[in-house]
C-alpha cells in the first residue's frame, strides 16, 4: 500500500540550494536588438509618409480611373513603366485604393509589411539551417531595414521592389523544401512569376534560384522545369515590350558596350552608395572592397564545391547571385547617364541584398570546422563587419534627417497640388511630377472628383484656403511641447499653420532675432506675433491672414 502524501511532499518548500532556471537574458537581448529596426522601419514609414503621389506614382492614378469608371482592361494593367512590367503592383495598389480611397501612406506601410515578412523567411531558413548563432541575425534586420533606402521607403511606386523581395524570399524557402516535397516547385514557380511581373530586376530571380539548382539533390526534372518556365516568363516579359531609349527611360543598352570602363565605374559606385557618404573617393573604396569580396566569395563557393556540401550556403548564395545580377544589370541600363546617377537611392533596396548575401556567405565561411590557419572567413568577415559597421553608422546619422527633408518635400507637392491651378509650373515639374502638358491636371481633376488621395483628407482644405506655401518650399516644423504639440497633432489646419510659421521663421533672420529658439516662451512669443502685429503688418501677412483663426487656437493652447 502507497502511504499517502501529505500537504508538505505535494508542495515542498523552495530549496534556496536547488538549482534555478536562468532567464535567457542573451537571447532577450538579441530579440530586442533584431526588433529595434524592424520597429523603427514601420515609425519611419508611418511618421514620414505624406499621401499624395509624386512622379511615377501618378502613372497608377489612371489606372485607379480606369478601375471607378468600369473601363479596366488587361492591357492597362500589363502596359510598360520605362523597362518594367508592373502587373502584381498594380493589382496590390488597386486593392489597398479600394479600401483606403488611395491613400499613399498605406502602399508604404504595405511595402514595409513586405518587408518585414521578407525577413521573417530569411530568419526561417537562418535557424533552420543553423547558418550562424542567433546574435547573427542582428546584422540581417540591420540591413533589410536599414533607413538608406528611405527614398523607397517614402515611395508607393517602389512597392515593386518589396514585392520582388519577397517573392525571392518566397522562392527560397520553397526550394529549401524542394527534395521533400514536390509541391514546393509549384510555389517557387509561383514567387518566380510574381518577381518577374513586378519589375525588371525580379526576372533575375529565376537566375538567383541556381544555387539551390545545382548545389541540392532535386533531380532534372525539377531543373527541366525550372528553366522551362524561366524561358516562357522571359520571353512573355519581353514581348512587345520597347527598349528604345525613350521607352526605358532615355538611356542606351549599349553604352556599357561601348565604354567598358565607365561602365566598371558606374557598377562600382553604384555598390559603394549602399554606404551613405556623400559621393567621393570613400565610395569607389567602398565600392571596390563590396565586389571583390562579393566576386570572391561566389567564385570560391562554386569552384570548391562549398554550394553542393553545406546547404546552408544556398541561401546566401541566392542573395548574393541576385544581388550581383542587379548591379550588372542596373549597369547596363543605366551607366549612359553617368556616374553621379549611379549614388541615386532607389537602388539601395537591392544593394542591399548584395551586402547581405556577402555577410551571411562570409558569416558561415568563418564557422567552418576546417582547421585553416589563419582562419581567411572570419579575417575577412571582418572586413565586411567594418563596413556594415560604416553603412549603419552612417544611416543612423542621416537617415531620419533624409526622412524628414522628403516628408517636406512631400507636403509641398501636396500644397501644389491642390493650388495646381495658380502653382508656378517650374515648382510642380520640380516636385510634383517632371512633365508638362494636361496629364497632370486630369489625374489631379479625377482625384478631386472622387476625393481620393490628399482631396480624402482635411489636409486638403487648409491647403486650399493658404495657397502655395512662402518661397515654394516647407522648411521642418519648430518643435512644440504641451497643449500646442496636442493640437498640432490633432488637426491638419493647425499643423499648416505650424508649418508655415516655420517656414517663415527658417527664412528671416529678423524673425530669428527677435524670437530666440532658446527663450523660455519662444513658441507662445512666436505665435502671438503671427496672430496681432504679423498678420496686420509684416510683408509675410498674406501667408499668416489665411490661418488667423487656427493660430489663435494654437496661442490658446500654448
């Protein structure tokens, strides 16, 4: 017979000697840290996106017409944007105008969506195939996330870059479970298309897959299949598509051809301009250094056979096949309008892939059990480490400054586009959209008529009623703290008023003088001079006159 237990054998006290379980503090920290930019991505996106298109954005608004009129066709959806076909783009951009009567900010905040599920199935494969220890994924969401390309991040058309990320990464973890399971092609094949469709760059996806291709055990058939599809997708992409130069965007195909040097130049500068250092010799150095070590470790894991033993090189491998085909590709395209246009922001998103693909193919060289000496992976993943190191510390310094300065850019458009009938012409081709002619004024007319986009909002009204804004551009608003921050965030009227008042006091000395930021009332000072002597007197009265009423709300406030 088992005695019975009493109270104290079913619940003993705590032993202050018995070993406790200790809190992963190591793992929490590193968590964190891959979360900090990830975090700071979507803040950056929600707080710096203004909704209102802008240049290549307004090829979509009729498209949008087409779509609340009944007139949509295939043909629209399909038609070519310089050298890209933009049909999954167009289709997601679409849905979120059908709910959010376009409003811009949320095709940003569904390219940082992209994103973040883009790294999500990175980080799958990462731990799944063991590629480094978890701390090595900081680094990943350090670059995926990284604020030098806030020029895509602030952009609706650059959704075609996020989407054909994703759609990498999705081919990726489908070949990962290729040999297992045969469904899996299908869905790679699926990612593939939907790359291919959305831009240019994503049919280098189907070339990007060849390490998983050759290095894993998925038999010919698959591979058969592979290439075929990658024939039809190809020549689908091509048919009736113009690559004269002003199909494309103005540039020449053969440039590169014809000035191979230049061309190695542009192709070096644009590597380098993952890192954001104004333009000078750091950048070819940087440039240089990325692909060389790039060319190198692609080379070796090929030619040492490293792709077919460790499979978890095939992912970085991937990554860094696409981003090299990018970079050549982009070259040939682009080196006829020179070097300088090689630094332009909107292909860091794909660069960036590039550097990450060199880190994580270098991450795992410097874990290999071979007994090397000296150890020629981690030497130089140290190398690559230091410029991590540069393009982090260096977008950390200019990336929320960037952020700002295009969210005024942005503000500005939106205020010429609601005065788009008395805005001088030189403003809106400079920051609105670059050609002339009654384009423009036809897509602005349908959005105002079915209040889309900025016409949804109250924004719009106050614009309205102020007119373009002093001197053609918004300087960033003057800080605010207390009831005056409240009200600014609480009503589009009072942040114009705000903003113009900024405006003002950025552009006269006297203003400043009189006003010192650092004084204890500086704000309440400011706003009672804007709303009595000001707006009777001062030359500026006709940008304060429109916005009396809310800048007495405001002076209350304060």
């Amino acid at each position: 017979m088992v005695p019975a237990m009493s109270r104290s054998d079913r619940y003993p006290a705590t032993d202050p000697e018995s070993p406790r379980v200790d809190i992963p503090w190591l793992t929490i920290g590193t968590l964190l840290l891959v979360a900090a930019p990830m975090c700071n991505y979507v803040v950056f996106a929600q707080v710096c996106g203004v909704n209102i298109p802008w240049w290549d954005e307004w090829a979509f608004v009729p498209i949008l017409h087409s779509a609340l009129t009944g007139h949509l066709t295939l043909t629209e959806l399909w038609a070519q944007h310089n050298e890209d076909r933009v049909l999954f783009p167009n289709i997601v951009e679409l849905i979120l105008a059908s709910f959010t009567r376009y409003n811009v900010t949320a095709e940003l905040l569904t390219s940082a969506g992209c994103q973040v599920l883009t790294f999500l199935g990175i980080a799958a494969i990462y731990v799944r195939r063991r590629l480094g220890p978890l701390w090595g994924l900081v680094p990943v969401s350090a670059l995926l996330f990284s604020l030098v390309q806030s020029y895509n991040t602030l952009s609706g058309f650059a959704l075609l870059w996020f989407l054909g990320l994703l759609a990498l990464t999705t081919v990726a973890v489908a070949l990962e479970a290729l040999p297992k399971h045969r469904w899996a092609l299908a869905l790679a094949v699926l990612g593939a298309v939907v790359a291919s469709y959305s831009g240019f760059q994503g049919l280098l996806v189907w070339l990007a897959a060849l390490p998983y291709l050759v290095g894993s055990r998925v038999g010919w058939v698959p591979r058969i299949l592979w290439i075929g599809f990658a024939a039809i997708a190809w020549i689908i992409y091509f048919v009736g598509l113009g690559l004269q130069p002003s199909a494309i965007g103005g540039s020449s195909v053969y440039f590169a051809a014809e000035h191979p040097v230049a061309a190695l130049r542009y192709l070096i500068v644009l590597v380098g301009s993952v890192v954001p250092v104004p333009f000078s010799a750091a950048t070819v150095v940087i440039g240089v250094a990325i692909v060389v070590l790039a060319a190198g470790a692609l080379g070796w894991s090929f030619a040492s056979g490293a792709v077919h033993r460790d499979p978890a090189l095939r992912l970085p491998l991937t990554l860094l096949v696409y981003g090299i085909l990018f970079a050549v590709a982009t070259t040939v395209g682009r080196a006829s309008f020179g070097t300088l246009e090689a630094t332009s922001p909107r292909y860091t998103t794909t660069t960036l892939v590039l550097l990450l693909g060199l880190y994580l193919v270098l991450l795992r060289w410097s874990q290999s059990p071979r007994p090397w000496k000296p150890n020629w992976g981690s030497v130089l993943l140290a190398a690559c480490g230091l410029v991590l190191v540069g393009q982090v510390g260096a977008t950390l310094q200019t990336g929320w400054a960037s952020g700002l300065q295009t969210r005024s850019a942005r503000m500005l458009a939106a205020d010429l586009v609601v005065n788009l009938a008395r805005a001088p012409s030189s403003l809106v081709e400079e920051n609105v959209y670059p050609y002339r002619g009654p384009f423009l004024p036809e897509q602005v007319r349908f959005l105002e008529r079915f209040r889309l986009s900025i016409f949804a909002t109250s924004a719009a009204r106050a614009d309205l009623r102020l007119g373009v804004v002093p001197g053609g551009e918004l300087s960033p608003s003057l800080p605010v703290s207390g009831a005056l921050r409240a009200l600014v965030r609480g009503s589009s009227s009072d942040a114009r008023a705000w903003s113009v008042l900024s405006t003002l006091y950025s552009d006269r000395p006297d203003l400043q003088a009189a006003f010192p930021r650092g004084s204890a009332h500086f704000a309440r000072d400011l706003l009672t001079w804007a709303t009595t002597s000001g707006v009777g007197t001062d030359a500026d009265s006709v940008f304060l006159r429109p916005f009396r009423s809310e800048l007495d709300r405001l002076l209350r406030g304060a």
